[in-house]
C-alpha cells in the first residue's frame, strides 16, 4: 500500500506499531490555516472462522464478486477513500487544512493502530471511518472501556464445596444489587 500510494505522488509513512506490524500513513498537506481531516480505516481482518468453501485469503472474483476476508469489512471503503484522496490531490484544491489518510492495523485488538497514532501526537479535528454502516452517517463512535475486576474466592475441591468461597458466586451477587 505504501508502494502504491507514494507512487500516485503522496507524502508515506509506515510507523511501526509492533513486530512486523505498521501502519500506512499519506498526507495532502494543506496551508495550514484551516481544519484537518483524517481517512482512516483498518487494513487487517478477522481471523477466518469455519465454513470457507472458498481459500478466504485469495480474494477471488466471480460473477462480478470478490470473494475472501475483509470483502465487507471496511477494504470496499479503505479502497473508496484511497481514490477519493487520489481525486483531490489530481484536481490539486487550494486545501487550507491537512488531510491524512490512516490505514491502521490493529482493529480487533483494541485499535492499537490508531491508538499509535495518538501516542504520536497525530491528531486531526475531523475524521472519517469508512466502517459498514449501511450506507447511514454515524456522527458517533463505539469507545471501548478495558478494566479488570479482582474477585477473590477460596478452591476447595468438589467433596468439600462448603469450605470454599466461589469467586464468580461473589462477583455475581455483589452484580445483581
């Protein structure tokens, strides 16, 4: 993705995010005196689950349809926005604000690839997911919240249940007050 991008004549980056792993970053720098705008969308895809008649990393085309992981799941609207930014720059608007294309990695695992991006101090005011939602604007997105819960219990084994505390029949009635 970097290749091509930086041969349609944009600005790449590829931050690491971990291992092997980064993202594809291209910019259409603007004068700098307006608002910024971020496309982002992920470029992985989930794990292939159980039913596949078809090899789901082969993306094959049949019948005017592509086949294969990811299909659905935001590489129609990663593509979208890749022309879309490849548009501008070709009818080369006098852009006042920056606009960044962000193909992040790491959606399934908490959004690392864009929660990098932050870290790095990437930041735009507006931004654009090009996630299913059939065809509706959204004006909101989904957060997520991680935490852990400690809840501490005694094993006895079976013969002597009496004796132990169940950490998950502790956890369940201190939930339901």
């Amino acid at each position: 993705m970097a290749e091509e991008l930086h041969g349609r004549g944009f600005e790449v980056a590829q931050p690491p995010i971990s291992g092997e792993r980064v993202n594809t970053l291209a910019w259409l720098r603007g004068t700098g005196d307006g608002s910024s705008l971020m496309l982002n969308g992920h470029i992985d895809t989930n794990m292939p689950g159980l039913g596949w008649t078809r090899n789901p990393w082969s993306g094959d085309v049949e019948d005017g349809f592509v086949y294969g992981l990811g299909s659905s799941n935001m590489k129609a609207a990663d593509a979208a926005m890749i022309e879309a930014f490849t548009a501008v720059r070709q009818v080369g608007p006098d852009l006042r604000g920056d606009v960044c294309l962000a193909m992040v990695v790491g959606e399934l695992q908490g959004g690392v690839g864009t929660l990098q991006l932050l870290r790095e101090g990437i930041r735009t005011q507006y931004f654009i997911v090009g996630g299913p939602t059939d065809l509706a604007i959204l004006t909101i997105h989904a957060g997520s919240f991680e935490f852990t819960i400690d809840t501490l219990g005694r094993a006895r084994h079976m013969s002597k249940m009496e004796e132990g505390v169940s950490a998950i029949e502790k956890m369940c009635a201190s939930w339901l007050r």
